[in-house]
C-alpha cells in the first residue's frame, strides 16, 4: 500500500542553467567595473578637455585683447607724435611781423667731433593764418604747416582713420583768438577743404571735459557718420598738456572697421563669436552683422547681463554660461583692456552644444567601448564556464535519480578537482542512505508488528547527521511503548471512575432540582422590594420639583426686592435734588426780604413821594417772609421723607438678606432630594439586576439537572468502551519499565 508524500520541496524559480548565471554576473560585474572605468576615464578626459578649451578660448581672447590694444596703441602713437610735433611752439613767444625763432642748432661732423654752423636769420616777416582770417607770429605759422601736414599725412597712410583734428582752449595758441580747432576728414582731404569748429561746439562734449578733467586719452560710444551713414565709428580724444597746462585735445575719429582683423573663426566651433564693447556693453566689433551698433541686451537675456556686468565690476577675465535672447545657452569669455579713463572687454561666446560636443563624443564613444566590451566578457565567459561546468549535468541528473528513489545509480567522473571530489560524496552519500535505508526497513517491520522490544542500541550504521534518525526511532518506540502502558492503565481507572460518576450525577441532578424552588421564591421578593422602591424614587422626584419651584420663587422675590431698593434709592436722589432747589427759592427769599428792606428805607427817604413805594415795598417783604417759611415746611417735610424711605431701604435690604437665606436651605434641601432621588434610582436597578441574576441562576440550575441526568448516562457508556480498550492494548508487547 503506498502512502502520500507530504515531504514536498519548494518549487525553485527561473530556469537559467548555471553557467548562463555565471556568465550573466560576472557579465554584469564586467560591465560595471567597465561602466565605471569609462566613466572615470570620461570625467578625466572631459575635465581636461574642457580645461583645453577655456585654454584655447582663453588664448584666442587674449590675442583678441592683444590686436585691440595694438590697433588703440597705434591710434595713440599716431597722437603722441601729433602731440610732439606742435610741443616746440609751445616756448616760442614771437610777435606778428617779428623775426622766426629757430629753435635749432645745424652742425657739422669732423670725425667724432661736431662743429656748430652759422646760419644767417631771417628778416622780419608778416605770416598770415591758413585757418583764420588774420596775421600770426611765424612761429604759429609754422604750427599751422606742422598740424595740417600731420593730419593729411595720417588720413592717408591710415585708411580706417575717417577724421582727425586739434582742438583747443581759447587763448592758448594765439592770443585773443577763441575759436582754433582745425579738423579734416577722409572726405574733406580730397576736396582740400579743413573744417575750424567754434569752442561752443565742443567745450560741453563729453570726450573733451573728460579728457580735461583727467588728462588722460578717453573714447566715445560708437556712433554713425552722418557723412556716410554705412560707416560705424569712435573717437579717441587725446589731451594736449605742457607743464601741466591744459592746451586742448586731438580728436581722431576711428573706423570700426578696424576692428575686423579680430574676427575668429574655428571650423570646430560653428557657433564662434567674437565681439568688442565698451564697459556699457555697446558693441565696439561684433562678429554678427546684426548686432553691429548695438548693446549687449540685444544678444542675452536680462538675467545673463545682469550676472556679466556683475563680474565686469571686478575688472578681471572671467567666463560662464549665458541664454541669448533666442532661449540658447552660450558660453562666453570676457577679457578686459584697459586704455586712459576707459575699459573696454574683449568677448568670445561659443554655443553650449558646441562646448559640449568633444565631451558628447567621448562619451558616445567610451559608452560603444564598454558595452561591446561587455558583450564580448559575457560570450568568453559563457564558453569557458559551460565547458567546465558541464560535468555537474551529468551529476546533477545522478541526484535527480536519487531523489526519485532510485539509488541505484553510477557517478563516472575521473578528474581530482572540485568536481571530482562531489562525484566522490554524492558516491559515499548514496551507500550510506542504502544501508540506512536497510536497517530502517527491518527495525520497522518488527515495529509493525506489534513487537516494541527491537534492539535500536547499535549507532555505528548512523554517523554525524544521519543519528537523529535513529534516536528519533528509539524516542518513538519507547513514545509507543509507555503510551500503551498508560493507555491500559487509563482504561482500567476510567472504568473504575465512570461508575463514581454516575452515583455522583444522580445526586447532583436531585439538588439541582431543590435549588430551582428556592430560586423561584427568592425571584418573587425581589420583584416586590423593587416595586416599593421605584414608588420611593418617583416621590423624591417629585418633592425634588416642588423644591426646584420653591427656590425660583425666592429667586423672583430677591429680584423685586432689589428693584424696590433701587426705586427707594432713587426717591433719596430725588429728594435730595427737591433740598436744593428748595435751598434756592429760600436764598431768593431772603435776597427778596433784604431788597425790600432797601426799598422802605429808600421810600422814608423820599418822604411823601415815596409812600406808594413803600407799601410795594412792605408788601414784598411780607411775600418774602412767606416763601421762605414754605421753603422751610417743604424742607422739613423732604428730610422726614428721606428717613422715612431709609428706613424702607433698611427693611427691604434684610428681607432681602432672609429671602437670599431661604433660597440657600431651598437649594440644599433640593440637592438632598436629588440625592435620595439618586439613590432610590440605583437600588432599583441594584434589585432590577439581582432579579435577572436569580433568573439566570434558575436557568443553570435546571440546565446542571438535565447535564447531571446525561452525565448518568455517559457515565455506563464509558465503563463498557474501557472494557473494549483493554483488550485491544493487550496485543501490544511492551517495554518492561524500570524501577
């Protein structure tokens, strides 16, 4: 007869063999030590690539810096030497018609020896001004030939150079004249005409107070020619000082065009600009056609220029990463360059795809690197291992067999590695199971029998873990063997017992049923006592009402007492008010009586003419005397009053006082019967619950009858199936227990 097998291992999940798992981890661990070397080696090379782009870009700014300060130099030499070729008047004081100063000495050379010339002077001659109508010394004869050569001579050799010119403080090259400020232009020159500016025109411009106020070179904003409008220029505003006296300035009015030579361009970078702006952000050069003549807010967005005019403040090169007015981020690099009073910044700005276009690819391509780099590990690695690993199938299909139940079974395997040395065990593990398999099968064939007495002393079949095995067959049969004994025993004292029980069941059964009586009449009496006190608490409710209603009307009689206090108060008030005025009609009386008093001795005086005036007179004081005698009834009459209603006001307070004293003993009163209202309530349910308790201990009483009668009966019904226990026990060949 088979029996079920409940020994039901686990169901495992996936069903990658081991080699596929090896090779996929260590495919995986490849491909992160890959993963991470490819990103150290990119985050290394994008470091040091971008540091040889700011590099790069730097450079490039700073020779952008270089060719603007070369361009600005020249203009500035082109000056100096305007400025040294007039500084020889500047000692000469000849008047008009006087003869010419030469401030230099002709030599001639006698081996290393110089021997001074004689040179005959001049006679005296009257020079007339080329730039204003009247005559001049020579020697400002001759400044006016120095300035005009000097400015055609530089239009000439300098294309970019569109206008230049002297202008100067009035009086400080002929005396009494105000307006010297000669000035040639790129047009001018081929019609030979010279423009002389009136000191009104440029004494208030802004390059020409700079200029005076610092003494040094200054450039405007970039500007128009409204000679030619396709022409965008600066002028570079150089001041004329001798001795620290302030003479005037030369103007030289500079072709943007200048600038183009800045121009970069890299065929890596497409997004390349390159640009030159003053410290206000107006574009100087500017790679970009479109932008020419314009601000820096034409290019980038508010937040941008704001952070770039922020840095510009600390006067030192500097780049970041901007968004254009197109939404694009743009990194930029600024360098400054300084030149006199003003600063101007070389920018270069490249797109942000661009800057990170080297970094992209590196990425792209250390990204292809490891991943084939990782295909690659997990192809090798999936070969070797399956090949080596190939064995463990066939000793794997071994165990399969085994755990089936069939350990008739052969392991070949020849090689004295890990392999081998498993083939080995799962050998030795499979004769060991056999043997103990044998064993087991006898030991419990005489078990199921019926015969617990084998013999389980002998261990040496059961090694190591295999030994529970045996100690549990051991603890079972001797389990079996004492469970038998005491089953036989239990059986004999059940037998034994269950005839007590049922004597006992009968007599239980009888006083089960006395008790019920009893209870029944004890049901009765609660039933009434609960009767008599429901009656008790519906009274106290009562008197407890009839209190509540006694202390409301002592409430109401406190209120009209106050508000008789109050209105006998204000009586008093009154009353008091009554006093006064009476107090006034009496002043009145007597000022009445004395004024009369004045009229008759006035009326004596006058003697017959004054009789009819003296009855008045006497007639007044009568009136008087009267109303102050009223005045003193009424006043009497007002403070008897007065007592009169302190007095009430007395009386009324202590009704008051013993009123407040009543509704105090009311309320008590109340609260004692609210108590025993209370308590009335609780005895009630008290003998409410008392009652439904002698109820249920009726009920179990009669319910302990009927068990008692079943429990007669079960009682036989045990004896006889102990009776049947024996004899099966007695089968059974135990163990003799020891003493």
């Amino acid at each position: 007869m088979k029996t079920k097998d409940t020994t039901h291992l686990p169901k495992k999940k996936g069903n990658m063999s081991l080699s596929q798992r090896l090779s996929l981890m260590l495919g995986i661990l490849g491909f992160f030590i890959i993963l991470i070397l490819s990103y150290a080696i990119v985050d290394m090379g994008s470091q040091s690539t971008k540091k040889n782009l700011d590099k790069n870009m730097d450079d490039m700014l700073s020779l952008t810096g270089a060719k603007t300060s070369d361009i600005l130099g020249e203009i500035t030499t082109l000056s100096g030497n305007m400025k040294e070729a007039i500084s020889f008047v500047w000692d000469q004081n000849d008047a008009i018609g006087g003869v010419p100063g030469n401030p230099w000495t002709i030599v001639s050379k006698d081996g290393d020896n110089l021997i001074p010339q004689t040179i005959s002077p001049m006679s005296g001659t009257t020079f007339r001004s080329r730039i204003i109508d009247r005559a001049v010394p020579a020697s400002r004869y001759n400044l006016e030939v120095v300035m005009m050569d000097t400015m055609y001579a530089t239009i000439q050799s300098n294309p970019h150079v569109t206008g230049i010119g002297y202008f100067f403080e009035p009086n400080k090259v002929i005396d009494g004249v105000t307006d010297f400020a000669p000035y040639m232009t790129f047009q001018s020159v081929k019609s030979r005409n010279i423009i002389n500016y009136p000191y009104s025109y440029y004494k208030d411009k802004d390059y020409y107070t700079t200029a005076k106020e610092t003494l040094k070179p200054t450039i405007t904003s970039a500007y128009t020619l409204d000679e030619d409008p396709s022409k965008t220029v600066i002028t570079i505003c150089d001041p004329i000082v001798d001795k620290n006296d302030f003479k005037g300035v030369i103007t030289i009015e500079l072709d943007l065009a200048a600038f183009d030579v800045l121009k970069h361009a890299d065929s890596r970078f497409p997004s390349l600009f390159t640009s030159v702006m003053d410290d206000s952000g107006n574009f100087m050069f500017v790679s970009n056609e479109a932008l020419k003549g314009k601000n820096l807010s034409a290019a980038v967005d508010k937040d941008g220029v704001q952070k770039i005019q922020e840095k510009m403040k600390e006067g030192k090169s500097f780049h970041m990463e901007i968004t254009n007015t197109s939404g694009v981020k743009r990194r930029v690099y600024l360098a400054p360059t300084a030149f006199g009073n003003t600063t101007w910044w070389s920018l270069m700005s490249i797109a942000s795809s661009d800057y990170q276009a080297v970094t992209n690819r590196l990425i792209t391509t250390a990204s292809l690197i490891g991943l084939l780099g990782t295909l690659l590990l997990i192809v090798c690695t999936y070969f070797l291992v399956k090949k080596n690993l190939d064995p463990l199938k066939k000793i794997a299909g071994v165990g399969d067999k085994v755990a089936d139940g069939n350990l008739n079974v052969e392991v070949k395997y020849n090689k004295q590695d890990e392999i081998g040395h498993l083939a080995d065990s799962f050998k030795k593990v499979t004769f060991r199971i056999k043997e103990i398999i044998s064993d087991l099968n006898e030991k419990l064939a005489s078990i199921a029998g019926g015969d617990f007495r084998v013999d389980l002393s002998d261990e040496t079949k059961y090694p190591g873990d295999y030994k529970p095995l045996l100690l549990a067959l051991r603890d079972i049969t001797t389990d079996l063997s004492n469970t038998m004994t005491e089953i036989k025993n239990s059986a004999e004292e059940v037998n034994g017992g269950a005839e007590q029980v049922s004597s006992s069941a009968q007599a239980l059964s009888q006083g089960a049923t006395e008790q019920a009586s009893s209870i029944q009449e004890l049901g009765a009496t609660m039933n009434d006592i609960s009767a008599k006190i429901k009656s008790t608490a519906d009274q106290s409710v009562e008197a407890n009402q009839l209190s509540m209603a006694a202390g409301h009307a002592v409430e109401t009689s406190n209120q009209k007492m106050r508000e008789m206090s109050t209105a006998m108060q204000e009586i008093t008030d009154k009353s008091n008010e009554i006093s006064k005025i009476i107090k006034t009609i009496d002043d009145i009386a007597f000022q009445t009586n004395i004024l009369s008093l004045n009229a008759a001795i006035e009326a004596a005086r006058a003697g017959e003419a004054g009789k009819g005036f003296a009855v008045v007179a006497d007639e007044v004081g009568n009136l008087a005397q009267k109303s102050a005698k009223a005045a003193q009834n009424t006043s009497n009459l007002i403070e008897e009053t007065i007592n009169a209603v302190e007095r009430g006001a007395k009386i009324s307070r202590e009704t008051a006082d013993s009123m407040e004293e009543v509704k105090v003993k009311t309320k008590s009163i109340s609260d004692i019967i609210e108590k025993i209202t209370k308590a009335s309530e609780e005895e009630a349910e008290g003998i409410r619950q008392l009652t439904v308790g002698a109820d249920q201990i009726s009920s179990v009483v009669q319910t302990n009858s009927a068990t008692a009668e079943e429990s007669a009966a079960a009682s036989e019904e045990l004896s006889g199936q102990a009776n049947i226990m024996n004899e099966l026990v007695s089968k059974f060949q135990v163990i003799e227990r020891e003493d």
